[in-house]
C-alpha cells in the first residue's frame, strides 16, 4: 500500500513537472518578426507581404516547435492570415502583432504596415544613362510621364499590353496612360543597360 502511493505520488509530480522535457513555462524566449515596417499599395501589385517569424532561446538559438498566431490592429487598413500573409484594404497605417506560444509561455513581435493608393500621374527622368525612380507606380488609367534631358532616349516596352513606344527623345517629355493593372517592363533601346518598371495598381 505504502509503495503504491509513492509511486503515484512520484507520478503526480512527473506530471507537474513536464518530465523529459528542458523547457519549463518561464523559460525565456523572444520572437522576431521582419520586416519590422512594410508599405503596401491598397490594390495589386505590391498589396501582400509574408512576414517571416523567428522563436529564439535564452542563447539566441533558433527555438524548434511552438505556435505562431497573427492579429492585425485594424482589419479595416490590412488583414492577415494563418500562415502570416498580409493583404492591405485600404490607406493607413497599422500594426500586425505575431506572437509564439512555446511551452506554456508566449512571447510576441510587431509589424508596422502602412497602406497607400497609388497616384494618378507619375514623372520618369533621365537625366544621364538611368531612368529615375527605376520603379513609379500609379493608379489603374494613370499617366507616367518621362523627361529626357540631355542625352538622347527611348521608351522601348518590354511587356505584352503596354502603351505604344517612345521614339528618340531630347531635352523632350512624353506621356503614356496605362488603363490595366499589371506590371509593365521597358528598356531604352540605344542604351540597353537602361531599365525601368511601371507598376500599375
Ligand atoms: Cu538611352
């Protein structure tokens, strides 16, 4: 009888004290989400980001298992799904918080997203051998506009769907309306080296 109890008894404590296993409730971890800040565009392209979510020990070491969950602070500006997909809604700026449970204890990091929409118009310049910003983005039936100062330059398109061509260009500006989303490529065809990217959302 006396040996049956302490056996429970012994059993009961295993039991409490998770048996076998080196992590207790306390043990510290941290957790880091990244990118730490995102800008996303309200429509696509460029309107969802995967954050990536790392547990890490007490000695920075990677820790294995555990359980990632997502809230978004305002499903209104940017949602997000099980597996840490954000997608914006709409203009703003939001925080998502990813939080690990690892053990009987959590721990949690911070995204903060900001929505925008794109312009309507966007200006290209070239005033060497780049096309700057290499990459502008406007709204569905937006206009870029590219201004080439003293070199001469082309707007040759690259992708299937765009606007006509640029011919030779001097000291000139020229216009394109773009009325699909997508994202559109070119290049200049005297100067190959020469690259740029329209992103119409
Ligand atoms: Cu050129």
């Amino acid at each position: 009888m006396r040996t049956i109890h302490r056996r429970l008894l012994a059993l009961g404590l295993c039991f409490a004290a998770a048996c076998g296993g080196s992590e207790g409730p306390n043990d510290e971890f941290t957790v880091e989400v990244t990118p730490t800040a995102a800008e996303l565009f309200s429509l696509a392209p460029g309107n969802t980001i995967e954050l990536e979510v790392v547990a890490k020990d007490g000695d920075g070491e990677p820790l294995a298992g555990g359980t990632t969950t997502y809230a978004t602070g305002n499903s209104a500006i940017a949602t997000v799904s099980n597996a840490g997909v954000v997608t914006a809604v709409a203009a703003g700026t939001t925080q998502i918080t990813a939080t690990v449970t690892h053990d009987g204890g959590s721990a949690s990091a911070i995204t903060s997203v900001t929505v925008r929409d794109a312009a309507a118009a966007a200006t290209v310049r070239a005033p060497g051998f780049v096309f700057t910003p290499g990459t502008v983005d406007v709204s569905e039936g937006g206009t870029v506009t590219w201004t080439i100062e003293s070199v001469h330059h082309t707007v040759q398109f690259e992708t299937a769907g765009s606007p006509s061509d640029i011919g030779e260009l001097l000291n000139a500006s020229e216009s394109r309306t773009f009325p699909a989303s997508g994202t559109y490529r070119y290049r200049c065809s005297i100067h190959a080296q020469m690259t740029g990217i329209v992103r119409v959302h």
